[in-house]
C-alpha cells in the first residue's frame, strides 16, 4: 500500500498540517477543490485571539440573543428561512451553556490557547514568515462603564488564566492608539492578542513551502472517502480519480460534514457566516486591532490596509451574502474610529465552521482506522492553525501530544 498520507483542505488548518507532516518524513497530497486559502481562511480577521477561549454558549449569551435576534444591526442574525434546520444544533448549543461545560470547555480552550505562539512563531520561521506576525496587541475598547462591566466574564477568565492584560482610561488610550474617538472612556490592552499582516498570504506560503519539501497538491473535489476493507480509506475526486491513502486528515473546513456523514460519523458542524470590509484607502493608521466587545466586532490594520469584520450570521452554506451586515460593521467601527474613510473597499463573506460547544474536532475518525479529523475552529481558526498541526502529527506518529487531547475528540458528539 501507498504511504501517502492525503489531507482533504487547503485552508490554514489543511495547509498547516500537511506542512507538519511532510516535515515529519510523510509523504503528503494535499487536495482542495479550489486552490489554496480561498474558503474561510482567506478573509478572517487575522487576529491571534489567544484571550478568546471563552465558550460563546453561556447563560450570559442566550440572554442577549433575543435582543440580538430583534436588533437589524445586531452582532448575530438568524435567516429566519434556516430556523428549521439550525434547531438540533442550537439544542446543543443550549446544552453545551450549562455552567459545568462551560468551565470545561473553557478549560480545554484555554489548553489550546497557552501554546498557540510557542507553536505558531517555529511554524512561521520554518516557513520563512516571521515578518507576518505582527508585535503590537489588541485592545478592547468600551464607550461606558455599563460596557465594561458587561465583559466582566471575560476578564475575569483572562485573570483566572494568567493571560496579561492591562485596563487603560482616558488619555492613555489614545496614547496608544491616537485614532480612537475620545468618546471610547475605557480600553484592555491584550498584548498576546497579535495579528497576521495577511491570512491568506500564510496559507499560500504555507503550501509553498510544503510543495518544497516534497509535498503534492491535488485540485480536486473529494466526493468521498473509501474505507479499504482491512482499515484505512483512499479518496474519490470527481470525475472517479482515485487517491490511494496510507491514512486520511479531513481538514475541509465547514464542508468536512459531507465527509464526516459519507463514513456514517455525522457531526454538527454549522457555518456561522461573517463578513469583512477591507478598506484599502483608510485615511487613518493604527498599531493596534481593535476589537468592541458589545458590538462583536474587531479591526485589524493588515498589509492591504484596515480590515473591518466579525458578526455571525446564521443562513446555511447556499444563501446568497447580505452584504449590510459589513456595512452596519463599518458605521461602528467609524464610531471609534472617527478619521476612517471606506471609500475604496472590498467585501467578503466567509464561513467559520462552528460546532456548538465552540471547541474543535482534532481527533481520531472513531469508526475508521486511518481517518483523522481536523475541523471545527469557529472563531479562532487561524490562531489554532499551527498548535492543531502539531497536535495532529503528534497523534499520526505515535508521539505524545502535550495536552489532553479528549476535550477535542470526535467521540463527544
Ligand atoms: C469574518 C471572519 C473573521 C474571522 N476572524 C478570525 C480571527 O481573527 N482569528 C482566527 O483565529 N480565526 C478567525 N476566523 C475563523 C477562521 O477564519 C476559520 O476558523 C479558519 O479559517 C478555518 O480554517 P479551515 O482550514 O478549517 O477552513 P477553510 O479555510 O474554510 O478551508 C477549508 C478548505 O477545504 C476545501 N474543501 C471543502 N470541501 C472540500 C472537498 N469536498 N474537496 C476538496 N476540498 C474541499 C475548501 O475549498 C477550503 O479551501 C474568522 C472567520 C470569519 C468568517
């Protein structure tokens, strides 16, 4: 049999993995049915959010959805046409609220957290891409006390982790960052919180460099994945090509549920959609991403100038983008941001491919020898790029991964 090792996704999860593992002696194919870091991964916003661990299911949330529901400008909306077939996932949702998940999936996030740039700065040396990783850190800001307050949860998690923070007032903030409005009366600096200056240059640099070391990448369509009879699985392409396999990594970001049900394992993985402007003409500079909790949105300073994103949208993978939901985006970040300007901008919607219980498979298939999964990073994919790779090729060659790794495993659904 074949020692190729096939992983399914070329965004940065795929990418970094394949990288990894052709590191590590494998031979790897790497297939997407597009070309490389054009599904999610192209247009996130480039945080590495290593503070963002908090489980979005909490009871705090499920008290603001029904006003976020209501509200047209809110962070989160619910194409009221997808309610039906979102239900079994928000039970889960719901489920996945209860205060003792909670403290365990926050557990289990901040696990993935700590190591994130211990893992992520040798990946982008290794790759020649030091340069992307940016020095300065976030800050959150809050235009009231009121604000502040509500994000208590959030800080308090920060402290009982150990993550530094610094809380700023009044002319210190602006300091820092000279474009914040003096309206905004509070600010966290989080300076772990750094940022890639181009996500989706990572990915193609990361397939570069894995191309020089040997790897091949397929364009390609996974139609399905074949079990061999005596364990493991080839892949199938359209068009019937078929992809002899030693052992198989699905990576496919959302769609990795088409595979996952094709081998009788469903998983509730949902695409929580959202959106980003890229201003390429701000008017303004910054040193800092800027994230506001109330609103849920952040913005980054990138090589292509600010980008201006977040909100969830709940509509399924087929709805048509509704590109107000990054205009309302631009009107509040202008509201911090008084001097940005967003006449020569893009926009894009993307799909982060979410579980309910906010934490990632990156597991053993538990019906497939061979088969492997790495799939559900929600917000923080990019941030958990490097660390699931590692983590991954730790379990393929018999290493031992140096977190616990049955917070992620697929056996929980
Ligand atoms: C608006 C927005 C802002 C975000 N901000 C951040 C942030 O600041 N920090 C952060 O860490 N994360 C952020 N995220 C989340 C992050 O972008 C995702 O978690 C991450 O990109 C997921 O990577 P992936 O490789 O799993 O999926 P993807 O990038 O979607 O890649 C999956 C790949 O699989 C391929 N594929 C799918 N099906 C098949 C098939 N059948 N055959 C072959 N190929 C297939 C696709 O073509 C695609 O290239 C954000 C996301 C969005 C939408």
């Amino acid at each position: 049999m074949s020692k190729t090792t096939v992983v399914v996704g070329a965004g940065v999860v795929g990418a970094a993995i394949a990288f990894e593992l052709q590191k590590r002696g494998r031979q790897v194919t790497l297939v997407d049915r597009d070309q490389p870091g054009l599904g999610a991964s192209f247009g996130n916003m480039a945080s590495i959010a290593v503070s963002e661990f908090m489980a979005v299911s909490r009871p705090a949330t499920w008290k603001k959805i029904p006003r976020w529901l209501l509200d047209p400008e809110g962070p989160v909306w619910l194409r009221p046409s997808y309610a039906p077939k979102m239900t079994p996932w928000f039970l889960r949702f719901v489920l996945a609220g209860r205060p003792s998940r909670v403290a365990e999936i926050e557990a289990a996030g901040a696990s993935l957290c700590v190591r994130v740039l211990d893992d992520l700065t040798p990946m982008l040396d290794a790759i020649g891409a030091r340069d992307m990783l940016t020095d300065e850190g976030c800050l959150a800001i809050y235009e009231t006390e009121a604000e502040f307050a509500a994000d208590r949860d959030h800080i308090a998690l920060m402290e009982n982790y150990g993550f530094a923070h610094r809380v700023l007032t009044g002319k210190s903030i602006r300091d820092l960052e000279p474009s914040l409005a003096p309206h905004i009366a509070k600010a966290v600096l989080l300076p772990a919180n750094r940022s890639i200056r181009d996500p989706y240059q990572l990915v193609l640099k990361l397939v570069e460099a894995f191309r020089q070391a040997g790897g091949v990448f397929v364009s390609g369509e996974v139609e399905r994945v074949d079990r061999h009879g005596g364990g493991g699985a080839d892949i199938i392409l359209a068009g019937g090509t078929r992809l002899v396999a030693s052992d198989v990594v699905l990576a496919a970001g959302v769609r990795t549920r088409f595979l996952a049900a094709g081998l009788g394992e469903p998983i509730p993985l949902e695409t929580e959609r959202g959106y980003h402007t890229q201003i390429m003409a701000p008017g303004i500079s910054m040193r800092h991403s800027i994230i506001w909790p109330e609103r849920a949105f952040m913005v980054t300073p990138t090589a292509g100038g600010i980008r201006v994103g977040g909100n969830v949208e709940l509509a399924g993978l087929d709805a048509a983008p509704d590109y107000r939901r990054a205009r309302v985006l631009v009107r509040h970040a202008q509201r911090a941001l008084p001097g940005l300007k967003a006449e020569e901008a893009s926009e894009w919607m993307g799909h982060r491919p979410a579980f309910p219980d906010t934490l990632p498979i990156i597991s053993a298939s538990s019906r497939v020898p061979g088969v492997w999964y790495a799939t559900g990073h929600g917000h923080l994919g990019l941030t958990y790029s490097a660390t699931t790779a590692r983590l991954i090729a730790d379990m393929m060659t018999g290493g031992r991964p140096p977190v616990d790794m049955a917070p992620f495993s697929i056996t929980r659904f």
